[in-house]
C-alpha cells in the first residue's frame, strides 16, 4: 500500500487533474476486489492531497454495491469535506454507484439521498445524475427523473436548488413538452420555486 501511495504522490501533479485522478481510480478498480477497493479508498481519503483524497473517493463509490460500508462513509465523512472539488467528485462517485447497482434499482437511494438533511448529498444525488436522461432506465423514463428532481424546487439550499433548475434545463433539451408541463404547474411567486423555474425553462419557448 505504501508503494501505491509514493507511486500516486510521484505521478499526481500539483495542477488539478481530473483525467489522471478517474483513470488511476478505474485502473486500480478494474484489477482489485471491492474489498481491496474499500481499504484502499478509505486510506488514501486520508492523504493530504485533495486528488490522492479523490482517487480514494472513486474507489469507495466503486465499492459501495459489494461494501455498504463504504456508501456510508461517502454519505456520511466526504459529504462533510469542505472543498467544494471533492464534492463533485463525491456526486461521481454516486453515480458510479447508481450505475453498478442498475439506476432503476437506485430510484429508492436516490429518492432517499435528495431527502438527506445535509445540502452537499441532496447535490450529490442531483448533480451526480446529469444528464439524467442519458442514464439509463431514466432515459427510457424522463418523467421519473422529472419527478425526482421536481419535489426538490423549494429546497433550503440555493446551492441545491442551483443544481435541480440546471438537471431540469438539461432534460428539457430532449423532452421539452414534459418539462414545460411539470414546471408551469409550479407557483413562481416563491422566490425559490422561481429560481429553479428560471433555470429550467432557460431553453423552453414561454416564461411566465
């Protein structure tokens, strides 16, 4: 493990980047356990490196559909971390995990996630997902991506609200009509419905 770490610390450059840190998370995944995967995600997230910390951080989403252990750990520790880079890579992270497990089969965690009372995993869930509608399951389902990111219009967080206005906008590039639907059912003198409303509707034809 010592070796793995000098090797990463040698070939990570101080310049932030995101293209080495997925590969050599998905050149470790594709020749390690999910066990193997846990422990060593667990220890490089303790690495003062934030991109050592975001290789750990794949390796963890990778291991979550064999280790809930390490699940609990992204929802729960690295939802927690302050810089705001490694909590896109958590929202990866998530979706890698929704990907391995079958997006219909994380409808339940994914309803489950965007209801968390912390801001960084309801926009991990959000965020993580987009385009949603390129996933499958929700590709062939639009209306349940709607619908999931819809009950989020009045979040607390702007910073959430941010991100469902824009997975919304995204969706309505390919089903316009249904996004059209969902949102102009919505009452816009709510400043923060209105938010997301604006955001949404950005490639819609009529805006109240």
């Amino acid at each position: 493990m010592d070796d793995y770490i000098s090797y990463l610390n040698e070939i990570i450059p101080d310049k932030d980047c995101l293209k080495i840190v997925k590969s050599e998370a998905e050149k470790f995944r594709s020749s390690h356990s999910s066990s193997e995967c846990h422990t060593i995600g667990m220890t490089l997230y303790q690495s003062d490196n934030f991109q050592i910390q975001e290789i750990g951080i794949f390796l963890l989403g990778y291991a979550a559909h064999e280790i809930p252990e390490s699940l609990d750990f992204l929802r729960n520790t690295v939802s927690k971390h302050q810089n705001w880079k490694v909590q896109e890579i958590l929202a990866m992270a998530f979706d890698n995990h929704c990907k391995s497990i079958g997006y219909e089969n994380a409808v339940p965690l994914i309803t489950d996630w965007l209801s968390d009372t912390n801001p960084n995993v309801r926009r991990a869930a959000s965020e993580g997902l987009r385009v949603w509608t390129s996933r499958p399951y929700f590709k062939d389902h639009p209306s349940v991506a709607i619908r999931l990111l819809s009950d989020r219009k009045t979040d607390s967080s702007e910073y959430v609200r941010k991100s469902i206005g824009n997975a919304l906008k995204d969706i309505s590039k390919k089903h316009p009509e249904l996004v059209f639907d969902e949102i102009h059912k919505w009452d816009v003198s709510s400043k923060e419905i209105k938010q997301v409303y604006n955001l949404a509707a950005k490639f819609l034809a009529s805006k109240p």
